[in-house]
C-alpha cells in the first residue's frame, strides 16, 4: 500500500514538473556559439540540485554570458592544472585561488536559483544549522589538537593540520554546501551540454596562431557545440597559450646560442 501510494505521488510530482517547465536540452543541439538557454531548450528549468548529497528540487534559470562575466573571472578552461597530475588526483589550489572559485560559485548561485531564490535559502540557513554547528566543531577540535600536540609534532603534520584548519574556515565561510556550489557552476557554465573541455593545448595553439596570422580571433577557428560565453574564454586561453610557447621557443633558441658561443670560445 505504502509503496503504490508513493509511486502515485512520484507519478503525480513528474507530471506537474513536467507541465511547469522544459527539462530537456533540444534533440538536435546546434553548433557554434550559443546562449546557454539555447543548448538547453529553455530558460527554466526544474533540477534535482545536491545538498549535502541529498537532491532537491529546484527550479534552475539558465545565465547569459553578462552574468556569467560578471561573477568573476574564473574560466572553465583548466587544463594546465591537470596535465603534470596522476589519474584520480585533483589539482593543488592556493588558498587565494579556492577563495576566488568560491566567491564566483556563490555569485552564480545567486544568479541562477529561481525557486527558491539565493535569499530564500540564506534565510533558513543561521548559526544553528547542524551541517554549519558540525563544522564549527571540527574546526576547534583540530586547533586543540594542534595547540596541544605542536611541541610533539614533526613539521609535516603540523602543515598538514594548518592546511586541515584553511580548508574547513573556507567551507564555513560560504552559506551553501561544496556539492552544490560544484554543481550549480557546472550547470550554469553549460559543461554538460558544450565541447569546451575537450579542446586540447595543442588545438588552443592552432587556433590562436591561425588568428595571429589571419588577424581575427582563436575562437573563429575552432568548431563544436559552446556557448556564448565560452567564445570570451577560448579567445583569453588561446592567447595564453600562444604567448607561453612563443617564450619557450625564444628561451630554447637563446639556450641553444648560449651553448653555440660557448663552444665557440673553446
């Protein structure tokens, strides 16, 4: 009995879901660079959101490439701080670089909660919140540790500690969950639906020194499904690209003469 009942009530909830919004990205995605609400086929849309693992149903609205630029300037394009690491390892970030990820996430948030609103979650979120008082505990029971065992403690574990410490100051700083922020910037950025992290450095490279050549931008010389914005964020990475291999052949170059006259004087 409880069962069919609650296969009812799921049955029931689809269906208004369904009725309310589009969900679904369209059947044909079209190439080139477009708005996020574009790919995905409408401007809303419900989406069971993570909060601390557990999934909510909230109503998503989907950013223009204003908005998303002014978050902040944080790219989707990683791929320098993945290359040098091995599978399954995540990439190192400075402090200053996680506080800025974290400051663009929470701006995107703010954006692209529609039901309920950035505000309306804030609201129910205060000092007593049990994920919040559970942190907060965490992080005196590690500075007590440290206070108490610092004499004892070999320099390692004592940077280990500090580095235990930052990490849970910085996730007690920000009102929504890791999961969600994580999830919220992936869906807002479109990395389900665009190609922009299948481009290689190598192609980055090619585009960028097409467009040097020819006078027009990288982002006229790559194809594939992106968005609007990603246009700004290839154009800015292919430059940097570009500008990194020109100085490292210009420093192999001036090694290789260094070398020569060297061998010269003998």
């Amino acid at each position: 009995m409880i069962k069919m009942l609650h296969e009812l009530i799921t049955k029931i909830v689809n269906e208004a879901i369904e009725k309310r919004t589009i969900t679904t990205t369209p059947q044909v995605i079209p190439v080139g660079y477009n708005p996020i609400e574009t790919l995905r086929g409408a401007l809303f849309h419900w989406i069971a959101v993570p909060f601390n693992n557990q999934e909510v149903w909230c109503q998503l609205r989907c950013p223009n490439a204003l908005q998303l630029e002014l978050c902040g300037d944080v790219s989707n394009i990683i791929l320098d701080k993945y290359k040098d690491l091995k599978a399954g390892e995540a990439p190192k970030y400075k402090r200053e670089e996680i506080l800025k990820i974290k400051n663009y996430q929470e701006e995107l948030c703010k954006v692209v909660f529609n039901i309920p609103t950035f505000d309306n979650i804030a609201s129910l979120v205060g000092l007593d919140d049990f994920i919040v008082s559970e942190k907060r505990k965490e992080l005196e029971q590690i500075r007590e540790k440290l206070e108490a065992h610092k004499k004892e403690m070999s320099e390692a574990e004592k940077i280990t500690l500090n580095e235990q410490i930052k990490k849970v100051e910085v996730q007690i700083g920000y009102i929504l969950p890791d999961d969600t922020m994580a999830f919220i910037t992936e869906w807002a950025m479109g990395n389900d639906v665009s190609e922009i992290q299948k481009i290689t450095k190598g192609k980055f490279l090619r585009a960028a020194s097409m467009a040097k050549l020819h006078g027009k931008a990288p982002s006229d010389y790559l194809s594939g499904v992106f968005t609007d914005f990603n246009r700004h964020e290839i154009d800015a990475y292919a430059a940097m690209v570009l500008d990194e291999h020109i100085k490292e052949h210009e420093s192999v170059e001036k090694d290789k003469n260094q070398w020569f006259g060297r061998g010269k004087k003998k």
